[in-house]
C-alpha cells in the first residue's frame, strides 16, 4: 500500500468515531462525519490505483464509481454511498427548511453504512490483488 493511501485511510477512520460520538445530539454533523470517512476511503482507493486522486466531492464520487462499478467484491449499497451520504452533507450545509433535517435515523444508518465503507475498502487494499475487478486500467 502507498503511503499516501495509508494516510486517506487514516483519515477516514478519524472521522468514525467523531460520527458516532454526534449521533444523539448533531445527527446533522453525524451524517457530514460519516460521508467524510468514505470520501477520504474512497480517495485512498482512487490513490492506490491511479497515483493520484480527485480533490472535488464529484471527481471522487465519480472515479470511485468508474472504478467499482463491475467489481463484485464492493455490493450495490456500497457503491451508492458516497451520493447518498453526499446529499446528508449538503442538507447539513447549504439547505434550509423542513426539508433540510437530517434525522437521526438516516444519520445512523450513513455511519453503519461509513464503517463498512471504510472497512471494505481497507481490506481491499490489504489484499494481495487488490486491483479493481474489471477495471483493465488499473495500476498497482
């Protein structure tokens, strides 16, 4: 694993616990957290594979999902999450009104769905062939 890798993964799981921990009282914050930890897993995958890695939310969403989009090893909910837990963060920060209330529920289930996020995606780099499942332009 580059060490540029390790560093996005490290990142990722700082934001972890922080999403747990603003659960019960900012679940707006808790949803920002746990999109944060799967940006920057994702980010470590995009690095691993390509040498470098997209700074803008889109760029990340978008070669994150070029990258896996026929790789069996990452499920369907997986591969959704960064749009998902994108929109938490975008109501948290820019949107107003009813519409804009994270609530708890859906905050808990984005940092349930954050710690799988980051563990596969750590456990994939960890692995020996680690390349992208169908991505015959990854590099290792």
């Amino acid at each position: 694993m580059k060490p540029e890798t390790a560093e996005f993964l490290r990142k990722a799981r700082e934001f972890l616990p922080k999403a747990r921990e603003m659960l019960a009282h900012w679940p707006d914050e808790a949803g920002r957290a746990a999109y944060f930890a799967g940006f920057h897993a994702a980010q470590a995958f995009i690095f691993e594979y390509r040498g470098s890695s997209a700074k803008t939310h889109s760029g990340v969403q978008t070669e994150f999902a070029r990258l896996v989009k026929s790789d069996s090893r990452i499920d369907a909910e997986l591969r959704a999450f960064l749009g998902r837990a994108y929109n938490l963060k975008s109501a948290a920060d820019y949107e107003t009104g009813p519409g804009a209330v994270v609530t708890p529920a859906r905050a808990g289930a984005a940092v349930e769905t954050a710690a799988r996020f980051v563990d596969r995606i750590s456990n994939l780099l960890s692995a020996s062939d680690a390349k992208p499942s169908g991505d015959t332009d990854a590099r290792s």
